[in-house]
C-alpha cells in the first residue's frame, strides 16, 4: 500500500468526509475541498499533492471539475488526475472529460475496488 | 389544470367559425343580388345571415374552449339554414329565368369540402346540397326545368364528387398533422422522462457513493460487522444495478447551459411539465466561468485534511 496525498474535489460534505476516512485508512492523505474557490485558495497543498480526484459537476452555476483540471494542468500539477462523476456518460462535461487524454473518468457510484486502485495506482485503468 | 384543445378541435372550430362568418356576411349580398327578381323575399338570406352570425358569436365566446360537439353542431346548423334559403331563393330565381342554376350549392359543396368539422358531417353536407339540388330541380314545373341548361343533376353530381374527393383529402391531411403533432408530443414526453431518469441517477449517484465508502471504513475498523456490512453492500449493489436500469437508452439533448444543472430543480420542472404542452425543462443558470465572481457558501465546511 502506497502513501499519497490526494485532493479531493467534491461539493457534497458527506462524500467527501467518507472519501477522506477511506483515504485514511488507505494510509493516504486527502486535501477535502468544496468548490473551485477552495481549490484556488489552497493553491501550495493542492500543488503539494500528487494526485487528484474531481468531481465534474460542482454543482449549478459553479465551475467544473474540468475548469479545475485546467487550472491544476495550468499551475504545474503532474500528478494523476481523475474525474468523479454521478452524470451520464452523454452528458456534455463528461463527455468532455473522456476526451482528455490523461485523466480517467469514473463513474459513483465507484466500487471500493475501483476506488482502490485509484489510491494505489494513481488512477490508471 | 387545462389541457389546450388537440387539432381536430382547433380545426373544427376554425372550419365551423369560417363557415358561419361566410353565411353571415355572404347571405346579405344575396338580397342585392335578387332586388330585380320579382317575387324574391328577402326574409330567408336575413334568417340565414342572422343564424351565421349568432353562431360565429357563440363560437368565438368559446374560443378558450371549444369542443368538437359545439363546431359539429354549429356547422350542421348553419349548412341547414343556408340550404333552406337556397331552396327559397332558388325556386324564385329560376322561376325569374336567365338563371346559372345552382351556383351557390355548387359553392356550398365545396365549403363544406374545405371547411368540415368531420368526415361523417363532411359526407352529409356534400349529399345535402346535392340532394337538395337535384330534388329541387326535378320538381320545378317541365316549363322552368326547359328554360335551365341541360343536365343540371349531373353537374351537381360531378360537383358533388368533386368536393368528396377534396373531402377526403383534407381529412386524411389532417390526419397525417394530428399523428406528426401526437409524435412531436410523445417526443417531447420521453425527453422529459429521460431527463427525469437521469436527475434520479445524479441524485441518488453521490449519496451512493458515500454509503459504499462509508461501509468499506466500516469493515476494516469493525470486521465484527461482517454480516451487517455484507448485506449493507449487497443493497447498495441492488440499487446500483437499479441505477443502471434508470439509464436512458437514448440520451436526451444537451443544450447550452445544461453543462451544470441541479437535478432536485430538473425533476421538480419536470413534475410541472407533466400537464403542461410541450417546452423544454428549467434549466438552472449555466456554469459561472472560473475567472467570475465569487461562488456563493456551498454546502461544504472549509478545506481540511
């Protein structure tokens, strides 16, 4: 089992709080952040982490997991990058997501297995 | 909750209306038209005027709410007025000589044709103004009959064939309009439905997500719980593959500004969509850009580890 820090980006409290207790017991570190705000406000322990997990609808009128994923590319972010999503894969933004080529999307809801893996491989299908 | 009346209705009101504006202001040009005829009353085209018009007022009083029994009845009515004071007409016109017999039965078949609330009263109304016709014309005196062109009950049946024909057409286009509205409709249904499926799975996708992660902490820091984890996740396996289920085999259409939507706002647009004509969902705002204001207190605390 690997140690990572993880941000985790998800505008829904109680998931996120369960991520981090899952992370935990991963022996992962997990940065819980709400919105995209958050993710700018907490630019050095965002950069500090090596990889990321994020939802892609961060609620109605709110930026994107995608605009996040672009903001993490566009600080230097090298670490894996994976979308969460609850939408259907025809959605607009998740279809978007599939496009970029160096993220995976995973559909909630996720199974431990999968989530696993997304904390001890970084993401990679 | 009113429903808007389907195309037939609106049709056979139109049809009905139309016919009763015709009758109404048509039937007065009559009389200055047959002023000259000796013996030509003036009385019937006024009866037949005045029944037109009150009908076009009932009509147009009920244009919230039409029905296709009030337009069937309306038109019948005002057919049946007209036809009477064509037969009165008639008689003093071909008695005067110098007559085009029937002109205005010959019109008649063809607004009836065009203008019909149904096929049944469309069928009848075109027989009406034959027969009368026909009828009418065999019992004028032999002296009368010789003074009108020849062949006057196989023009009418021509007429009335013609106007059968056109009958049939308009009816069977209006047919093909009601089935291409009922298909726009059921269209409209399913997209709903489908946006409907999908707000259910977004919604229910996080709270999942969160009791599937909730119950794997559970298990390794209370291995005691086995059996109540176990069936824990086979009800979340349950209602995930249920999730699958509510996956709508067709996707629904995307528009600009659905990229971020609330799926509780969605499913309450589409219960009040249920009763309402076609239109497209309420859409929440579209996606604040990153570089816009400030987002408004979300439901999370602050950033921790």
């Amino acid at each position: 089992m690997s140690h990572h820090r993880v941000v985790f980006l998800e505008d829904d409290r109680d998931l996120r709080d369960a991520f981090a207790d899952f992370a935990s017991i991963m022996g992962s570190d997990c940065l819980k952040l709400a919105s995209y705000q958050d993710l700018l406000d907490h630019r050095g322990e965002v950069l500090d982490c090596d990889r990321a997990i994020l939802d892609v609808n961060l609620g109605a009128g709110e930026p994107s997991g995608l605009d996040a994923f672009r903001w993490l590319r566009a600080q230097g972010f090298s670490g894996k990058v994976v979308f969460l999503t609850g939408h259907a894969a025809t959605h607009p933004l998740v279809a978007e997501a599939h496009q970029i080529g160096n993220a995976r999307v995973v559909a909630k809801p996720a199974t431990v297995a999968v989530l696993h893996s997304l904390l001890d491989s970084g993401g990679e299908p | 909750v009113t429903r808007a009346p389907g195309t037939a209705v609106r049709h056979a009101w139109r049809g009905a209306l139309v016919a009763a504006l015709l009758n109404g202001l048509a039937m007065p040009m009559d009389i200055l038209v047959g002023r000259g005829i000796p013996g030509m009353p003036v009385w019937p085209p006024l009866a037949s005027a005045l029944v037109g018009l009150s009908l076009a007022a009932l009509l147009l009083g009920r244009r919230h709410r039409p029905t296709m029994a009030l337009s069937s009845w309306a038109f019948v009515i005002n057919n049946v007025a007209i036809l009477a004071t064509l037969w009165v007409t008639s008689a003093a016109y071909a008695a005067a000589g110098n007559w085009v017999p029937f002109q205005a039965h010959k019109l008649g078949i063809l607004a009836v044709a065009l203008l019909a609330p149904t096929l049944p009263i469309g069928i009848g109304g075109v027989v009406a103004y034959v027969g009368t016709a026909i009828t009418q014309y065999q019992l004028f005196a032999p002296a009368v009959r010789a003074s009108l062109p020849p062949g006057q009950s196989w023009v009418l049946l021509i007429y009335g064939l013609f106007g059968g024909v056109l009958l049939l057409n308009r009816v069977r286009e209006l047919a093909l309009e009601r089935a291409v509205e009922r298909a726009r409709t059921e269209a409209a249904a399913t997209e709903r439905l489908a946006r409907a499926f999908l707000a259910v799975r977004d919604l229910a996708n996080t709270p999942l997500q969160t009791l599937t992660l909730a119950a794997a902490a559970l298990r390794s820091r209370a291995p005691q719980l086995e059996g109540l984890l176990d069936r824990m996740d086979r009800a979340i396996e349950r209602l995930r593959r249920l999730n699958a289920i509510l996956e709508p085999q067709r996707s629904p259409r995307w528009d600009q500004g659905d990229e971020s939507f609330d799926p509780a706002a969605l499913l309450g647009a589409s219960r009040e969509a249920r009763y309402s004509p076609p239109s497209r969902p309420a859409r929440a705002p579209s996606a604040r850009s990153p570089g816009g204001p400030a987002p408004a207190p979300g439901s999370g605390d602050r950033p921790s580890r």
